[in-house]
C-alpha cells in the first residue's frame, strides 16, 4: 500500500498528529480544520503499518452519522482491512459490549433499549395519580441518572425506582443504563474489563470536548494497559452541557496524562480570512480555553454584516430580500438561533416571498409516527416481554382496545409478575366489551403469524409482511390527509428498503436501539433554519444569525447564572458555519413572551461593532497601557480597579456594576492617577 498517497494529502500539523502513533495525544481542531480526516488517516495509517489488527483498534464518536462517514472514508482507503474496526458511538460501543455479557448484569440477551418516548410514556403511567408533567419529571430523573445532579427528593426517588422496575421487568435499558451498566460490567467483573482493555490497543475519541463524566470513565477503564488514546477535539466549541458535557475534561488532558503531546490545528479551510477574524476576537473573551487563533489561506472576502432591526418582521424581510436579490441556490443560505422560537417570523416572511426553507431539528425520522408504530410491530416480534411495544402494537391501527380494557391487561399482568403479552388470553374472560375481546383475539392471531413468519423471513420481508397483515397502508389512507398520507407511505417505503442490511431481527433492533440523534437532512434547494446547537458540525456558503440580543444571546438564564462563555462558545460556532457571508442581526424590539424591549448583545461590541460598523482595525497592544491594581473609569459602568491583562482584554471589579471583562481595542478607559 502507498501510505505517502494519503498522507500528501494533509498539512504539517495534521501529518504530524497521524504520524503520532504512541502515546496519549490531544489534537485541538479549530472549526472547518479538517479534524475528520486526520481521525480517518490515523486508523488508516496504524493498519497500513501494521501497527495493529483492525480488531485492537476503536474509534469513539458522538453520533451515528459520524460513525458512518469514518467508517466509509476508512473502508475507501483500506477495502476489507478495515472490516474489524470498531467505529461507534459511546452508545453502540456499550449496547455492544452488554450484548455479550447481559446476564452478568442481570438482563437476557434479547433486551431493548427504550428512547425518550419509550421513557415517557413509563413516567406517565407512574405519575398517573399525581400533579405532574410526565416530560418535566423525566428530564430530572435523567439529570440525576446521569450523575448532574446528586439528590431527589423523597418522592421523586419513589418515582426513580418504580422507573428502574419497569424497565428490568420489561427487559429494557435506556440510554443512560448502556454505559451505566458497561461500568458496572467492568467493576464486577475485572476479567471482562481486561480482556477489552487488551483488545483496544488504540483508542480514538472525536469531539473530545463535548465527553462526560461516565464516558470519560469508560476511557479510563479502556486505558489501565496503555496510554495510547488519540483525542480530538476543541474547547472552543462545546456547547452541550445542558446535556452532561463538561468542556474542563479536555483542558485537564495533561493532568490525565501528563506525558500527552498537544497539537494545534489552526489552518482552517472553510471560511474567509473576515469570517475567521470576527471568530477569532470573539472567542479570545473566554478565560477556559487555551490559546489559538485560527487563520485559511481563503480569500479575504466580503466584509460580514450587522443588520440593525426595529423589530423581527423587518429582520426577516431584510433576510428574504438579500436571498431573493442573490443569483445563489436557495441551498447556499442558512438561518441560525439561539432558541426555536424565532423561526416563527422568519417561516412567514418566507412563504410570502415563496422562498423554499427546511426547519431543521423536527421530528427525526425514526421518531416518526409511522415508523414507531412497525419498530415497535418488530421488536415485540424479538422480545414479547416488551410492554411498551405491546402497548403501541395492540391497537396499531385501532381494535376497540381502550384504555380500560388495557387497564385490566395491566392489572392482570401485575398481579401474575408477567408481560402484558402472557396476560392477553388470561385477561379475556374479564373483559365484558365484545369489539374489545374480538380485538383482543385478533391481534392474538395476527401476532402469533408474524411470530411463525420471523422464523423464515428476512427483517425487510417481515416488515411487509406486518404492514399487509394490518393494513396499515389503507389504515393512513383512511385516516390522514392526501397530502400527509402520501408522506408517510414514502417514509414506510423509505423505512423498509433500508432493511436489506439486516441479516436478522437481532441485528436490526440492535442497531436502531443507537439510532438517536437528528438526522439533519438538508433538502434540495432548500434554506434552512435551524438553531446552533442543530448547525454544529455544518456549513453554509451563506449565514444569517438572528437574535443577537442580551437575554437571547447570550441567553438570559445563563447571564443570571454567570454561564457566559458557553453562550459566547455558541456565539463562536455559529460563525464559523460561514463559509463566505455573514450576516449578524439585532431587533430593538421583539415579540417574546409578549412584546420587548431589548438591548444589542454585548458580544457585537467584542467583535468591534460600534456606531453602526465593525471597526477592522487592530490595535497593536493595549494591555502594556494598564497594569493590575489600576484605578480606571468607564463610561458606562463607572469607578473600578483593574484586576487582570490578559492580551487585549482587561478585568475590572467596578465599584456599582461587579466584575467585567473588557476588550482594550473597543473601549475607552480613563485611568485615575492618584
């Protein structure tokens, strides 16, 4: 194999991070650096120098989307070599891992993991009787779950465990339970946790920023032999601690591993060198961060623009005027915010201009109503104990089984310690109803057919074989729109051609057990909208950023909380989706929660947005003009005394206003000589 015809391909730094092959190593990957390819080229590299079998070798991602294209790209370097690669996310590692050894922590083979309308709907049966939101109560047990939070109080610890109950009952784990369990596994069983720590002779973690505490310490029980992990990843763009990621994991990297090499990737290829300079002096606001600064060989390019607004319908037309003027595809622009409510005026003022847009961030695909109702047909199929596929199923399309017929099926199931399946026939001589009983016995018959025809048939050949026995095309026909039954006959179309990977039911659920995150599908000519946290990892050759207003950029629970270099972190990544126009925009007024007035984020003046402009240029070095301990006043904020220097941005504890931090280049200071 000709290893130089791949890596001719890289730049200095990022050969350097594939040729580093011993020993823990963290690349910093600034946005648009090309982190995906020096992740791809490293495995390549190990195998085509036989530094290991495909076998000892992992590569961590954070979604299957990810996972997918590495292990393409891989497949296209190495062919066959590469079929032993373990590429997946923390998820499918575990689901992985338990698969082999689910009874040493007490769950059969053939169990299922639940998503979060799975969750829900046990929540809701729990708390049936009480006064609280099923949605509100499971976001906490979650965040308790996942060690966020340490304590619930005594009646939501009732509610935990009755959760935990029903899910061993029901041979279930959710998402937290996959790597919750794999660290139990590897506790109790010390042996289990050797033979897969020998196994992964190199391990490698993408977006190592946006790591947790209980995936962190999966690494670590993967590394008691050796020290040979690759991080990649970028402190500067996460953005998901709402979701249990702690950013302070890949700045103690070098604690971690105090023998570790750090490599700066900084040469981005994305954006323009103006795009990259509003970027840059954002970001240098943050202290919990290490120092780098991005810069591209790409044209200078158009100089970004701040749109100034009365209020949200003169910010859309502003936005739908520049698109329609432009000779760009519609595919070239993207709308990004902070929070979803701002779409709303942006959808109206496109569909008056007739301007074709993709709200990004809807339902995802397999949480599509029509797609749960044939998942949850195929796993009761594998796993009869699943009540909370049964419950979908039994009237999937409607058999005159309401909720107190089922009542009694659950009473009954209960009562037996069995599934709701065991309890069906049990429950009929109790059920008084004849549509119920005759549904129930239908469904009894339909089910024990699919069972007979899963012993011969493949998945795809068994999902036909459950939407004609259910008629369940004629069932949507019937019951939804033309326009709404036509899409959802595509998606089962599209849904049961996409079964032909599968050699078997089990590996089917298997793999749509991990299918979780937004398949962000970016249609055809298309604007799309979305928020930043759906736009991380995209770009556009065009972005519009709305919303730049204090208490929705930054946001207003995290200025009360303090939490402003994560907002700034967001305000960073969603720049450098910009590939060669920025637009950035501001309302005085917007309807929120009713009509408001509202102050311009303070991060436009951190980029140099003063009277009406971005000031470009620099100043050389401002910080030598003030030392710590100064006393200085400002125009706004009054009397305080410098505090820190840092390059160009100076911290002061004011007298009225409490500790700020300033950029030297866009603000003037008065020192009080004394």
């Amino acid at each position: 194999m000709n290893i130089l015809r791949f890596l001719d391909e890289l730049n200095d730094k990022q050969r350097e991070a594939v040729l580093t092959t011993e020993g823990p190593v963290l690349v910093l990957a600034g946005a648009g650096s090309g982190k995906t390819k020096v992740l791809t080229y490293r495995v390549a590299y190990i195998l085509a120098k036989k530094l290991a079998d495909s076998e000892n070798i992992i590569a961590l991602t954070f979604t299957n989307k990810a996972a997918g294209e590495m292990k393409e790209r891989i497949r296209k370097i190495l062919g066959s070599l590469s079929k032993d690669i373990w590429i997946h996310t923390f998820h499918a590692m575990c689901l992985r891992i338990l698969k082999q050894h689910a009874e040493k922590v007490g769950y059969p083979k053939n169990f299922v993991v639940y998503d979060r309308d799975d969750q829900f709907r046990i929540v809701r049966s729990i708390i049936k009787d009480k006064d609280l939101k099923a949605g509100e109560v499971l976001d906490i047990l979650m965040e308790y779950k996942s060690k966020r939070i340490d304590n619930l109080s005594s009646e939501y610890m009732e509610i935990y465990n009755a959760y935990q109950e029903r899910l061993k009952k029901y041979r279930a784990m959710d998402f937290e339970d996959l790597m919750l369990n794999t660290l139990e596994l590897f506790s109790k069983y010390p042996e289990i946790r050797d033979y897969y720590a020998k196994k992964f002779l190199y391990i490698h973690v993408d977006e190592y920023q946006d790591t947790n505490h209980i995936q962190y310490q999966l690494l670590k029980n993967l590394l008691i032999y050796h020290n040979n992990i690759f991080a990649v990843g970028d402190e500067d763009q996460s953005i998901y601690s709402f979701r249990g990621a702690d950013f302070r994991i890949i700045l103690n990297f070098e604690k971690d591993f105090p023998n570790a090499k750090i490599i700066f990737l900084e040469q981005n290829y994305r954006s323009t060198k103006k795009i990259l300079k509003l970027a840059n002096r954002v970001i240098k606001f943050n202290y919990e961060r290490r120092d780098k600064v991005l810069w591209t060989n790409n044209p200078d390019g158009k100089d970004p623009e701040v749109l100034e607004n009365h209020d949200e319908i003169e910010e859309a037309e502003k936005i739908a005027k520049i698109i329609v003027s432009s000779k760009r595809p519609y595919s070239d622009f993207a709308v990004l915010f902070r929070i979803n409510a701002l779409s709303k005026s942006i959808e109206e003022v496109f569909n008056k201009y007739k301007i074709p847009y993709n709200v990004i961030g809807g339902k995802k695909f397999y949480e599509r109503r029509e797609i749960k109702d044939l998942i949850a047909y195929l796993r009761l199929i594998y796993n009869p104990k699943d009540n909370i596929s049964l419950e979908r199923a039994i009237n999937t399309p409607p058999r005159g089984i309401g909720e107190t017929t089922f009542e009694i099926i659950k009473k009954i199931a209960e009562e037996n310690n069995v599934s709701y399946y065991e309890a069906l026939r049990p429950a009929l001589k109790f059920i008084n109803r004849k549509k119920a009983v005759e549904g129930i016995i239908d469904f009894l018959n339909l089910f024990e057919k699919l069972l007979n025809y899963s012993k011969t048939l493949s998945v795809k050949e068994l999902a036909k074989k459950i939407i004609l026995e259910t008629n369940y095309i004629e069932y949507i026909q019937k019951n939804e729109s033309t326009q709404l039954a036509r899409e959802r006959r595509e998606n089962i179309e599209e849904f049961v051609n996409s079964l032909d990977i599968y050699n078997n039911l089990e590996e089917f659920v298997e793999d749509i057990s991990v299918k979780t995150e937004n398949e962000i599908d970016l249609k055809n000519n298309c604007v799309s909208v979305m928020t930043i946290h759906s736009a991380k990892g995209l770009e556009f050759p065009v972005v519009f950023l709305i919303g730049l207003e204090d208490d929705i950029l930054p946001h207003h629970l995290s200025i009360e909380e303090g939490n402003l270099e994560e907002e700034r972190r967001l305000f960073y990544v969603a720049i450098t989706r910009a590939k060669e126009e920025l637009y950035l925009s501001y309302c005085k007024t917007r309807f929120l929660r009713g009509r408001k007035e509202l102050q311009i984020s303070r991060f436009l003046e951190e980029i140099g947005y003063k009277d009406g402009k971005i000031i470009w240029d620099n100043i050389s070095d401002l910080s030598l003009t003030y030392k710590k301990g100064d006393l200085i006043r400002h125009h706004k904020f009054g009397i305080g005394r410098v505090l820190e220097i840092k390059r160009n941005l100076i911290t002061v504890q004011f007298n009225e206003h409490g500790v700020k931090t300033l950029s030297l280049e866009f603000v003037k200071l008065e020192r009080i000589v004394k």
